[in-house]
C-alpha cells in the first residue's frame, strides 16, 4: 500500500549504494561471453560435480551446521587446523559477520580508494562508518592506512591481490602494516585471489594469522575452484575470532551441495592447470593489450584493468557497448573509482582472443 510508508530504516542504511554484480546478457547477440565477474572459464572439477550430485538425494535433511567435511578439506589442504577456520556463503558473507561481530556505532572501518566494495556495504550496514584512504599506483597504500588509524578503528581490509586492480603488495609490506597496528584492531586479508600469484614476495597470510591475534584471512570457492554458483567461503582465524564470529553466523549458512562439492577441494591436479591456463593468457591479454594502445594495469590475478585513452571517442563506455555487441561482457568499474576503465576476466582462448580482436578493431589498428 503506497499510502502508508514503511518503518525508517536504522541511520545509514538508505547512504548505502546497493552492490550491482556484472552483467550477464547481450541484447540481440546469441552466443555470449561472460567476463565481467572474474569466474573461471573451466568450469569446476569433475569431481566436485559428482559430489554435488550425489547430495540430490539427502535434500529433505538440513546440511551439517558446523560444514565439517569441508573443514577438514580445506584443514588438510593448506596444513591448517579445523578449529581456525569458519566457512561462509561466499567470503561475502564472512566479510558482512566481522563488521558485525566487531564493528558497532562510533566505530571506524578502513577501507583503501579502489577497494571491493562489499567491505563498506558491510561497515555502514553494521552501524559503523567506512573511511576511505588514497591508494598509491592503484595500489595498497600502507602508510595512507596508518595514517588513517584512530583511536575509533575497529576493523581494517585490504585485498591482496586486490580488484579490481589485480595488483598486490608483498608480504613485507603486509606485516608492516600489521605491526604498527593496535591490538585491538582487526585486520582482514580478503585473498579471493590468492592461488593465481607466482611471486616470491607473496603470502595469503597464513603465517600472519597462524603467529597473532587480530589478523584474518578470507578465501573463497568462487574464483579458480569455479563454484561460484555454490557460495562456498571460508576463513583462517585465530580461535577466539572464530568463535566470536560463530555466534552471529546464522544456523546452516552453507548449502549441503556446498559443502559436498567443496570439499573436493582435494582435487589438485584440477588446480594447477587452471593456474596454468591463466598465467598464459593473462600475459598473452596484458601483451596484446598493450600493443594496440590501451595501458593496462599490472595484474597478478585472472583479470586485468584496461584503461582507455583519455580524449577522443575511445572511451570506456564506448569500448562497452562495442564489445557487448560483439557478445563480450567486461565490468565497468567506474563504482571503483575508475571512470574510464573496464575489467576484463581471462576466460577461454576463444573469449580473449575474441576480445582482442574486437578491441584492436574499436582502437583502429586494424
Ligand atoms: N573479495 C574480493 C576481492 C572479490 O573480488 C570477491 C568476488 N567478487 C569476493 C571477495 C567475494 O567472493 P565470494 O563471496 O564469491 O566468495
């Protein structure tokens, strides 16, 4: 009934710009190639599909709360113990239950410049106020955080690697910033990306977490695993952060084919030629990229930032639209700070050549 008016909302709920996901459809083009999410173009492993399927016959039975299997799946993998970690429905989710588990009114929430914006969705939501700090280089900026440390600070993200720039910062740099932060400040490492890096001076943070108190790292199911459709996250904690986060969780908050799939994570030869697969082309794009003109922004993960020329008709939003009518779907990132960039995600070889013949073709070097 438009006539009456629904209760108000807690303060700062309606300031929040509700998350927009990438775009799936090309009007009018049959054959479309998703790239705008960052997903894997090689599908999930064999054998998490059968394990998914196998669930179909339990689904009047409610899955197992505390998602054990898939623990111990994760546990065994990266050597960690079970009790550490807490998985989520997506990371997203794990992301929303530290703010509210550690961030209230009055609290402040550090977020960087071009940072994933479900980290401030889930400050505001959970009463607290984002503060956003400059990046450097499309980059982390470490001295920029601390700087913006107050007595006020509850909670800090960085995503490293981080989107949608696909640059990370070392690990040395990552304990910087650790050690010159407050005990009671938590600091989160969203590693979505984490199993695509090939670079000596990168770590995830399992070793941050395993040797402190107030260190997080978040991973998910739903990049290289290829089970975004699931929602499977998880994250490495220290035990009290565990157990605090464990209460506001809701019951079952993962999915028995979830948990079923997810914990085909031991399949490792699966993993590796999807690294395989992204290293080759993400430096066959950024390479062929650049040879037409576009400057792209150094990534270590399987996406790259394309930033188009700053005068003429050659924007962004005009690349857009030229390449979904193609049937190629990239991210516009203009949400994240990047007015005249697009995303691309490496797909298959058919997607990215696709892209980089139609982009040779939208910059005239054809
Ligand atoms: N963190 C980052 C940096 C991401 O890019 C994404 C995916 N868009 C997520 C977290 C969330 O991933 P999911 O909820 O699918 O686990």
């Amino acid at each position: 009934n438009l006539a009456l008016k629904s209760p108000e909302p807690r303060p700062g709920i309606l300031d929040i710009a509700a998350y927009v996901p990438g775009r799936e459809r090309a009007p009018g083009v049959a054959k479309v190639h998703k790239l705008s999410s960052n997903e894997t173009p090689l599908g999930a492993s064999p054998r998490a599909i059968e394990a998914f399927q196998r669930t179909a016959f339990n689904l009047e039975r409610y899955p197992d709360g505390q998602a054990r299997v898939l623990k111990e799946a994760i546990a065994a993998v990266h050597g960690l113990n079970p009790a550490n970690i807490l998985c989520g429905n997506g990371s997203d989710e794990l992301l929303g239950l530290l703010c509210h588990t550690y961030l209230g009114p009055g609290d402040e929430g550090i977020v960087t410049e071009h940072g994933f914006l479900v980290y401030k969705i889930q400050i505001t939501a959970a009463g607290g106020t984002p503060v956003t700090v400059r990046e450097a280089d499309a980059r982390v900026d470490v001295d920029a955080i601390l700087a913006a440390v107050t007595e006020r600070t509850k909670i800090v993200f960085i995503a490293n690697p981080a989107n949608p720039t696909g640059t990370y910062i070392p690990v040395d740099e990552v304990r910087r910033l650790h050690a010159r932060l407050s005990a009671g400040v938590l600091l989160v490492l969203d590693a979505a990306y984490a199993e695509y890096v090939r670079r000596n001076d990168y770590e995830a943070g399992i070793e941050l977490v395993s040797s402190n108190c107030n260190v997080v790292m978040t991973r998910t199911f739903s990049k290289i695993h290829g089970l975004a459709g699931l929602r499977i996250g998880w994250m490495y904690a220290p035990r009290q952060v565990v157990e605090a986060v464990d209460r506001v969780r809701g019951p079952f908050n993962l999915n028995a084919p979830a948990i079923a799939a997810g914990a085909a994570i031991r399949d490792q030869a699966f993993l590796a030629a999807a690294v395989e697969h992204n290293l080759v082309w993400l430096a066959r794009v950024s390479e062929a990229l650049t040879a037409i003109g576009l400057r792209i922004t150094p990534s270590v993960t399987n996406f790259v930032l394309i930033h188009f020329p700053e005068t003429g008709a050659k924007s962004a939003e005009e690349a857009d639209a030229f390449l979904t009518g193609r049937g190629f779907i990239l991210r516009a990132v203009s949400a994240y700070g990047f007015p005249n960039a697009l995303r691309m995600t490496i797909g298959s070889q058919e997607a990215n050549e696709g892209v980089i013949a139609a982009l040779t073709e939208f910059m005239g070097r054809k």
